[in-house]
C-alpha cells in the first residue's frame, strides 16, 4: 500500500448503475463515470498550544485542502517553534520573524526537510517532530522575538546538547 494518493482517500464519487450492487471487480468498475472528487473533510485546528505534528503531518498540512485552516491560522503569527530529533531527543530551537511567518518557515521544512539550517541537514526528517513554544503577533519586534528565541535555547540547553549552533 502506498501513500502517494492518500490525500483522495474516500473522496472518489462515481455514477452508480445499480441501487442494488455494493461491489464491483475491476473492469466493469472502470466502465463506471467519475462523478467529482468529494471535498476533504475539514479537519480543525488543535490551537497552538497544543500543535505536535511529525514529518508526514507537517507535509500534509501544507499540501492538503483538509487543512487550509491551519495554515490560515499558521500564517497570522510568528514566533519561536521547536524541531525534536525523536531517534536520540535532540531539540533544534528556530524562529520565524520579519516577512517570515510560521506557516512560510514550516512550509521550506515540508520541502526539504532541514529548513537550510546545517544540523538538521544529515538527518533523516522522517523522525522530526515539530511544535511551537511562543507565538507572537507580526507587529511584535524583531528584538523581542530574538530574546524569546536566545531564552529557550538557554533553557533547553540547545547549543550544547541539541542541534542549534548560534
């Protein structure tokens, strides 16, 4: 089984010919109309403080219909987000400031699984798992978040025993 359709999982409707015929094999199926692709079922944003996404979910959330409204809500703040290593616990501390919203930062670790940042670039992304510790509204100033940022570096000890390297 692959999860390369996943996205059109239970979504396919097809013109049906008989009210009374739940299955079908292969070839008479094919010769059934594709009606249209059901719209994805919405599913609803946890809140901040309880967002905890691994790999495939970060990319799900940035590609599929299903989730527009957490990227809605991801793109109205910035702020500071952790990147845990779950194979030996290492943390790797980032923010997402300026013109750069979570959603925008999140989305280049969706693509490429290290965000450009040189720790994570060797590792397996599979194995991340993503959080926020602290959003803050855009307007908030670029020193104020690099404060936040420095703090919980300090406090997760990141620089000594996690990923980051500033």
């Amino acid at each position: 089984m692959t999860d390369h359709l996943s996205d059109l999982r239970n979504r396919l409707v097809i013109g049906w010919k008989s009210p009374r015929t739940w299955r079908l094999n292969g070839p008479t199926a094919a010769a059934y109309p594709v009606m249209e692709i059901a719209d994805a079922q919405p599913v609803p944003f946890p809140g901040f403080d309880r967002l905890i996404l691994d790999y495939p979910q970060l990319q799900a959330v940035m590609r599929e219909h299903r989730y527009a409204s957490w990227r809605t809500a991801l793109s109205s703040v910035v702020g500071i987000y952790l990147i845990t290593d779950t194979r030996d616990g290492r943390h790797y501390v980032g923010k997402a400031d300026g013109a750069e919203n979570i959603n925008q930062r999140w989305g280049v670790y969706a693509s490429n699984g290290h965000g450009g940042n040189v720790e994570l670039r060797g590792l397996d992304p599979s194995t991340f798992r993503y959080s926020l510790l602290r959003v803050f509204d855009p307007s908030t100033p670029t020193r104020e978040i690099d404060e936040s940022e420095s703090h919980f570096k300090r406090a997760l000890d990141t620089r000594n025993h996690g990923l980051n390297r500033n």
